[in-house]
C-alpha cells in the first residue's frame, strides 16, 4: 500500500509517470485532482466525474467539519460512503483555510483560534485537530497540518511559517502513526517557504527527513508570478526525493499544470475548472474563453472540437453561450463539465508523452498553443 | 401523423391509454411532460431526461422568443436541434405568459401590447406572431394562441376570454394551416371558461368544432380548489372528442395528475417538479418533504425506497439534506432528477393500471397514501 512506482521518466526535463498505489485504486501519474470542496465536485455527478476519467478527488477538511460535521460523516462511515465516491480521495488539513477563508484570530504553536466563515463561531484548530478529522473523513491520502503564509511575506514572517510548519509536521505525524490507520491512509508532508530559495531548502529537508510517503509544495500559485513559481519548483526538484509522490497544491492553470509536470511534479488539485465554469469561461487548447461573448451567438460548432466530453460532443457554441446568458443550471454543468475533463487530459496526455518518449515536444507544442491570459509578467 | 390511438380504457372512470404518433417518436398516454422553458429543464441533461423516459418536453414560446430569439433558433434549425432533443416537443403559445410574466399593457381582439419582463422591451403578440414562433421553433405540437384569465374571474370576464379564445383559436388555425407546415406539426385547440360550467361547455363546444388533432384544457390550475378542478373536468370529459389527445395545461401536483387521468386526460405539463426540486422540496406515494429538513441529517436511507432514479439509487437523505443545506447544484440537480422521475412514474403507473384493468384500484390507493398538503378545501 502506498508504494509509488515511477514507469517512465523524461531524461531531459524530469517529467515522470508513476503509479501510486492506494486502498480505492492505483492512481496514474500526472493526474489532476477535481477539488470536492463539501462532499461534491461543484455541479458534478460521481458518475459524472468517473466518466471524465478523476482517478482521484479532494475534500476540504475545514469545510467538512463545518457542514456536515464529524459526527454525519462518521455515521455514513467516512467521506467516501457519505457521498458515494468509491475512489480515491485526498483531503487537505484545513491549514490552508485558516489563512484564506476563516477570521484568523490567533495563531501560536500550539494551535490556532478562528472564527467559522459561516456562523461565526470558534474554531480551535491544530495538527491533532486536523489528523482526527481526517480520520474520520477516511481519506486515502491525509495532509499535515501547515502554515500557509500569504503573498507577498516577508523573509522574516516566511522563516516563521517554514519553522512551524515543520513542528506541526511533527506533531501530526505523531499523532497520526498512533490515531489513525497508517494502512489505510498515508499522511504527506507539505513544504512551505513562499518563494525564498533559501527557506523552500531548508522546509524541504526538514520536512523530507520525517520520511512521509509522499509531499506536497504549498503556498505556491497565492500570488506569485509564473516565473516565481518555477523558480521555485526547479529549486524543489533536486531536494524532493525522487522516489515519492511529488503533489503542487493548489495549482490548475493549464500552463502551471504543463510546466509543473515538466518540473517533476506528479499531482495538482485547483478550484479553478469548476469555478472558472460556474463562470461560462472555459479552457482549451488555445487558451481560456468567455462564453458570455456575442461572438458566440451564431457560432454553432462544438464548445472545443479536440475535446471528448459531454458538452463538447452535444451543444453548440451557441446553445452554451444561451444557457450561460439565461444563467441555467445546465451551463455550470456543462463548462464545468469540459474544464475538468480538458484539464483531466492535460495530465493523461502528458503522461502518455512521457511515456513515449515525446515529452519535451508535447511541453513545447503545448505552451505554444496555449494563449496565457493569466500572468503578464511571465 | 398525429393519429390518436385509444389502447386501453377504463370502464369505471374513462381513464384512458393511448399512443399518439408525432415526427419525434410515438408518445404513450397519459403522460406528463418536463417543462423546459428556456430550452432546457432546468438543472437536467438531455441524456438524463432519457434515462428519466421523458417522451416529451415543453418549451414555452415567450421565453424563447426573448432568449436566444427567433434568429438564433432558426439559425439552429429549430429547437430540437438548438438543445439537442430528438424526442417529441410541445410548444405553449406565449398566450400564459401574457397574463402571467410579461407586464401586460393593452389586449384587444386583434393583438396583445405588453412588456418583456427582461428587459421592458415592448412585444405585440398574437396568434400570428405565436403560429410564427412556433414554427421556427419546429416543435411537433403546437398550441392556439389563447387567452387565460386570472383566478378568481367574473362570469363577465371568463366569458369575454372565451369569445377571444375562440376567435384566436380560428385565427391560429387559419394561419397555421397556410403558413406552417401540418404534416409536421399539429396544433391543438385550447378551451377556456374559468370555473364556470356554461362557459366551459360554450369554450369546448365552439373549440372543438374547429376540428383539431388535439385539445387542451387551459386556465385551471391557477388558484382555484382541487374540487372546483375536478368538477370542470367532469364536464369537460363528456364533451370533448373521445377519439383525440386531452391535455391538461399546467398541472402536475400528483394527485391532481392521478385524479385527471381518471376524468380522461391524457398529457399534463408542469414546473412543479422541478421548481420544488430546486428547493429542495420532493415528492414521493407518501406526499410532499421539505430535504432541510433537521430530522434527515442522521437519515442514511435512500430519499424514497420505491424510486427507481440516479438520486434514489445512490445517495442518503442525509448527504441529500447536506446538499440542500449548503445551497450545492448537485442538490438541486438530484431533488429535479427525482421529482422529474417519480411524476413521469405516476403516469407511467396508470397507463399499466388501465391496460392491466385495475385503474380504480390504482387511484384509490395512490389518493390514499399520498398526503395531500396543497389544498385545504379539498
């Protein structure tokens, strides 16, 4: 269980496919990871997304504890029953929440008060907290409970992060090794540092040294230009041992995606196919598109003609941009439909390259293609 | 095309099941009919609507007429194409509307002034402009363009909208008998008269004498009691053709569908389903649930244990209150799945009842489990 088998690597870049192994199922790598924020992918049916080929998808720990709670969730016997999802789920620690959504209150090494985003009320969240919550989300794959600073931070206030993230990596390994299941659930380390050189050294082998069976980068894609962001995960390369399972949180930008992998990095999870398509704007290979624009009124060819979902193959151009101006239910569902299953192949296609042997030439074409709206610095 | 055939019927009640043969596909009788108002039902795929058996869907001329427009659909090739249907659709005439949406400015035998409730953008309808629309929209059935009085009417008034209607009725006939094309599309008369008897006979008796290849029963269902419903029925069942389609306009509370089937009608339309899907709201044999309920968050069984849908089939009432409570389109996506399935089974359930010959032991024990908390008076 949890054993991570590299089947190919890319000699030039060090783009990899693996396998990682898992209680619900091997995963293939590179894979992109829907994000179920509270027990659903946002407009998405599980069979839904098992169509689109999510060999995995996420749960938010923070947001679980506040609805439904631990104790439904514990009733129906763990994330996966609760929601009828038979493979495998990751759920992040909360960490990231504390700093992004909850009323941060107070913040020290023992633990962290905040207010719920929702009602108000006080949380106390810590590694053990988050660890317990895990277990009873069941999930297949468990992160540490971090500090994610915010973009831009100082050195000094990133050093402080870096350092707690690693006491808090401690304690949630220990913690987990005797409260939950290591059988049934690996726990990843997560390494912090923003976008200081020095610091990402030091988190990485502070928090490699603990031996966790796989880790992830946080704190990346808050901010930063895209150049920051290699620079970084090109420092990351060489320190994360090769050996595990490499996971970029937070990250889905077609682009990021692509040079992500081209940086060895072998999964990514982001909001931003499904909120990007609750939106009426949607990826494809050239780029990002409002479906919103008058231009689509009388253009009936398909939403992306290299694409094989739902949407693609059944509605125009035209019939999408009327449920997006009439603000239907069934254009959140289709354009979020088409970013997940475009962003899905993003990860299929680069493995298969990788495979192949072909990869550098995959990264190459892609990036050409692919107009980038996102980032002018980059 | 657009013949009629009586399979089955009930000796006891005149419930009848029958087929009735359009461009799209044979429709089996009775049956009720989604409504998609803006080319689609709202929340469901067209694939799921199949899944669902969906014979036919509506679509509501008005709304379509606003958005996308008349220039779009054509464009498209018709609504079937637009939305990528290829069952049966019927077409209401904006007739409704008028009185129901569209800020109403002046009517008068030769046309209708009113508002779009868009944008304010002045329309002139009448039933010319309704026979237009409705053959750019290609749907199989269309319907005379009518006028439906509010509830309660005087006998003055309701009488006044019969005269109109049947005056509109003549106009729509006339021109759509030249201008659209009947072999591929029928039009179907629509009687009026409120809750007054004598005006329902005159409505009938003048409407059906027009000669349609189907009749529907208009402006019921819009306030008036459950008894005063059936009683117009009644008076309608021996007056109109036995040997053409009965549409019953704007009724899908269930027991008015089971109740109506047994006064002879044979198609029903309604957006309750769907609309109380969205909120959460569903039906079953036992009657109407509010899923918020708090007595569902620790109720791991399925929504309704007679149901045969996706919903039913997969998930808890407790994930289902959990949906409803955090505002997820799954939720209002499974709730309409539902609704849409078990309403479409209660005709689907007496046609078997009349062709197996126990319909009155159907209605019985379906009027009696189902508890009915729409209408006092009743």
């Amino acid at each position: 269980m949890f054993e991570f088998r590299i089947i190919a690597e890319c000699p030039v870049t060090g783009a990899r496919a693996g396998e990682f192994v898992t209680p619900h199922g091997i995963i293939r790598t590179p894979v992109f990871m829907p994000v179920g924020t509270l027990a659903t992918v946002k407009a998405m049916s599980p069979r839904e997304l098992e169509e689109i080929n999510s060999q995995i998808i996420l749960g938010n720990t923070y947001h679980l504890y506040l609805r439904p709670g631990a104790e439904i969730i514990s009733e129906a016997g763990g994330l996966h029953n609760f929601m009828n999802w038979n493979r495998p789920i990751l759920t992040d620690s909360g960490g990231f929440q504390v700093f992004s959504l909850a009323r941060l209150q107070k913040i020290t090494d023992k633990n962290v008060l905040c207010r719920s985003h929702i009602d108000g009320s006080q949380l106390i969240m810590s590694p053990e907290w988050s660890m317990n919550m895990q277990k009873v989300l069941g999930s297949d794959i468990a992160m540490c409970f971090d500090q994610c600073c915010e973009f831009p931070a100082t050195h000094e206030k990133a050093e402080d992060a870096v350092r707690r993230t690693t006491l808090w990596a401690k304690r949630s390994r220990e913690f987990f090794m005797s409260n939950n299941n290591p059988d049934k659930q690996a726990l990843f380390g997560i390494v912090q540092g923003s976008v200081y050189e020095d610091l990402r050294r030091r988190s990485a082998e502070e928090i490699t040294s603990l031996d966790f069976p796989g880790y992830a980068i946080g704190g990346l894609s808050v901010g930063e230009s895209h150049a920051e962001m290699y620079r970084i995960l090109d420092v990351l390369k060489n320190i994360m041992p090769r050996e595990k399972p490499r996971y970029l949180m937070g990250v889905g930008y077609p682009l990021n995606i692509v040079e992500g992998i081209a940086r060895g990095v072998d999964m990514f999870d982001c909001v931003l196919p499904t909120r990007n398509g609750r939106n009426a704007t949607v990826f494809m290979s050239t780029g990002r598109l409002n479906m919103r624009g008058k231009i689509y009124a009388h253009d009936f060819s398909p939403l992306d003609d290299e694409c094989d979902c739902y949407a693609c193959r059944n509605f125009t151009r035209s019939y999408l941009r009327h449920l997006a101006m009439t603000g239907e239910i069934l254009g959140a569902r289709l354009f979020s439909w088409h970013n997940l299953r475009f962003t899905i192949r993003i990860a299929e296609q680069a493995r298969e390259a990788i495979i192949n042997g072909n990869f550098p030439e995959f990264l190459e074409s892609f990036t050409v293609k692919f107009h980038d709206d996102n980032n002018s610095e980059d």
